[in-house]
C-alpha cells in the first residue's frame, strides 16, 4: 500500500496546485474584467465542463475499474475507450454551440461556445492515455498535465482582460489549456498498445458506464444549477458571487476528491479479494479526507471577508455566503469518500438514482429560498440538500452494498473539533480576516496533533491503512 501513500500525496499536492491556479485565473477575470463578465464567465465554463463530462460520461472510471480487475484485458479497454471517444468527442463538441444558438443567445455567447467545443474535443482525446496513466500508478503526471495547460492559460487570459477582450477569447484560453493537457497526456503515456476483442466492444463498455455516467452529468448538473437558477431569479451580479465564493470552496473538494482518486484502484482490487484490507484502506481514505476538508474549512470559514475581498471591491459582500458555502465542505468530504463504493459495488444504478433525488431537491429548494433569500439561499439550499441526500442517504447505501461497517467515531471528533474551532475564532475580534483564517487553521491543526498523540493507536491504524 505504499503506492496508496505517495499516489495521495502527490495528487493532493498538484489538485490543490492546479485549483490555486485556477483561483488565479479567477482572480484575473473577476479584477480585470468586472463581476459582470466574470459570472458570463463562470457559466460558459459551468456549461463547457457539462459537455466535458458527456464526451466521457463515466466510461474512462469504468474502464480503469475494469482493467485493474482484469489486467490481461487492459489492451482490449483502452481500445474500446479510444474508438468511443473518436465518436463521443466530435459530436459532443458540435453540439455545445448548436443548443446554444437554439437557445436564442447572443453571437458572442455562440462564439464561446464553439470555443469550448474545441476543449471537449482535447478532452475526448486525451481519455485513453489518462486511463493508461491511471492504471500504470502515475496519475502525478495526469494532474502534471492539466497543471501545465494552466500555465499556459494564464497569461493568455490575462492579455484578454487587460485589453477588454469578449467573452469569446476568453473561453478560448481555456480550450487552449486543454490542447496543452491532451498533448502532454499522450505524449507521457506512451504508445498504447491496443487490441480488439469480440468481448469487450464500445457499445459493451458504454453500457456498463452508462449508470455511471448519468450519475456523472446529474452531479455535474447538481453543481451548475445554482449558478444558472440564479442568473434566471437574480441577475449576473448574483452569479458572480456565488460563483466566487465556489472558487475557494473548490480547491478542498478536488484535493479531497484526489485522495479517493488514488485509493480507488486499491479499494476495487480489495473489496472481495481481502475485505480486512478493503476495510482498512477505506477507513483511513475516509479519515484522510475529513481532516483535510476540516482544516480548510476552519481556514475559510475563519478569514471569510479576507478571502472574498481579493475578488475585488464588488465580492465583498459575499463573505457571508462563503462561510455557509465552506460548511458544505465537511459533509462534502464524507459523500466525497464513500460514493465510490456504491461504483465499486457495482449498483451505479442506485448512485444515479440518488443524484437525480438530489438534483431535484436543489431545485426545489433554490426556487423556495432564493426569492426570499437571495443568493444566500442558493447557499442555504445546497448546504441543506448535500446534509440529507448526499452525506446521510450515500453514506448508509455504500456500507448497505459493500457489507461495510464504518467506525464513525473517528469521524466525529474530526468534526466537532472543526466546528469548536469556528465558534471561537468567530467569538474574537479577528474573525473574518486574514489572521482570522490563519488562526482557526493552526487551532485546528493543534487540536489534532494532540488527539494524534492522545488517541496513537487510531492514528496508528489509520497510518497503517495509507502505508
């Protein structure tokens, strides 16, 4: 289980890189551009990142799950998956602009979206090869890739603003940085060697993917619902705040999501062939991602106003909502953790099942609270809705379909000590600032170092479960 140590480390280090660069990116078009062009921004992206997912729909997971299970398939898998996304990525892509023009938007917004085709295109390509990485243990380089077209895109983006360039080139920085990913993905997985076989074709592995994937777009749609109810219930100044605060939220949630990402092929492999190991290894997974996401959400929630205010003067006002935003964190973490199970266990159908409830509760509740509320009750409503649909109900299916039991003390602990933690950072004079994030953070960071020392055979375990 080494590689399960180092995997995590190295994916949480470029997730939380990437989602810091991509902060940037915001930063630069929410300072240079305005809060208007910023939310028509966030929502082209919210919609490109849509069609990203239906170009892929679940099947690169499916078929890494597949080969990690059946090495002497692995071939056959990547040559389904390539001849599938030779398909899936054109049309996804031609698609994108042609609902946009049916959908009676402007030229400008057309153009961006032709833009964010070309992205769709580069990441239907790169697909194969990120599979190859994954199953060969180097998802560093996955995730070198991805860091490498950001780079790239921040400059580009940033002559775009500072010359006041349409929402069309701005789009465009970001497709480039998917040319640059799926570039660099190809060429660091090597030639694949790749052969047909009457068993696995295609239309097989689209099927098994097919749960899967729509619990995928359900997900997808789930986060870009408010943004998009907002901009038809408010207006574009809502969208920005809302949109913003997410930014901050999202860097937790991909180093969260990383860590799982790196334990999934050892938890896959585990489930029958060893449940003692299976067991251990998702305990600590579990573990791991709620004390990451608790002290980044005692940081955040502790220097709310400090955080907003770098968006520039008009995102002041959203310190509030990213404080209820941050919340959502923790239970995040938890869903974070245990929604692979359910896929591992085979009943993708029960996880799609699950995300369309959830979609449909969002949606309810931003129509009852967001009239009333504002765009704090888009916040309100996805904090309300994760709690009961998403933590809660996933949690008690994956222990259900993997004949699981958790040790949820552990858990608890971690967050009771987050929440004490706010509580009083938000009691002092400091809160809300930037000393205000810094200081819940190292409480937090304290308080666990002395439960390590106080509790050393649960960290023993839990170090034991990584290792």
């Amino acid at each position: 289980m080494n590689g399960l140590l180092h995997s995590s480390a190295r994916l949480v280090v470029g997730r939380v890189a990437l989602s810091g660069l991509r902060m940037g990116a915001a930063l630069i078009v929410a300072r240079l551009a305005g809060a208007e062009q910023f939310g028509a921004y966030a929502l082209l992206l919210s919609l490109t990142g849509l069609a990203e997912w239906l170009a892929d729909f679940g099947q690169t997971d499916i078929g890494v799950r597949d080969a990690a299970r059946r090495p002497r398939r692995r071939a056959a898998v990547l040559d389904a998956l390539a001849r599938m996304k030779r398909v899936q990525g054109p049309a996804v892509a031609m698609a994108l602009p042609l609902l946009l023009l049916v959908a009676g938007q402007d030229r400008a917004v057309v153009l961006a979206g032709c833009a964010g085709g070309v992205a769709v295109l580069a990441t239907a390509w790169l697909q194969p090869a990120r599979a190859a990485l994954r199953l060969a243990l180097r998802m560093d380089r996955d995730v070198g890739a991805e860091l490498a077209g950001v780079l790239v895109m921040l400059p580009l983006l940033a002559l775009a603003c500072l010359h006041r360039a349409p929402l069309p080139l701005l789009v465009a920085s970001f497709a480039v940085a998917r040319l640059v990913q799926a570039a660099l993905t190809a060429h660091w997985a090597g030639p694949v060697a790749m052969q047909r076989s009457a068993r696995l074709t295609p239309a097989r592995l689209a099927g098994q993917a097919l749960p899967l994937g729509c619990a995928g777009l359900l997900v997808l749609l789930y986060d870009a619902l408010a943004p998009l109810l907002l901009a038809r219930l408010l207006d574009m100044r809502a969208v920005a705040l809302y949109a913003a605060a997410a930014r901050f939220i999202m860097p937790v949630l991909v180093a969260v999501q990383a860590i799982n990402s790196a334990a999934f092929l050892v938890v896959a492999r585990d489930w029958r062939r060893d449940p003692a190991a299976f067991a251990r290894t998702q305990q600590a997974t579990l573990l791991l991602s709620v004390a990451l996401a608790a002290l980044l959400f005692a940081g955040i929630h502790g220097g709310a106003a400090f955080l907003m205010g770098l968006m520039g003067p008009d995102f002041a006002a959203g310190a509030p909502l990213l404080q209820l935003m941050a919340w959502t964190l923790l239970a995040r973490a938890i869903t974070t953790a245990m929604a692979p199970l359910i896929v591992i266990a085979g009943r993708q159908g029960r996880a799609m099942l699950l995300t369309l409830l959830s979609l449909a509760g969002q949606c309810a509740a931003l129509f009852l609270l967001v009239p009333y509320m504002g765009v704090t009750g888009a916040g309100l409503a996805c904090l309300l809705v994760e709690l009961l649909l998403g933590t809660v109900a996933v949690s008690a299916i994956a222990q259900r379909v993997t004949g699981l039991t958790i040790d949820w003390r552990p858990v608890a602990i971690l967050l009771g000590s987050a929440v004490a933690t706010t509580l009083l950072v938000a009691a002092t004079p400091i809160a809300g600032s930037f000393a205000g994030g810094l200081a819940a953070g190292l409480i937090l960071l304290c308080a666990l170092l002395l439960m390590g020392r106080r509790d050393a055979p649960l960290w023993r375990q839990l170090a034991g479960g990584v290792a």
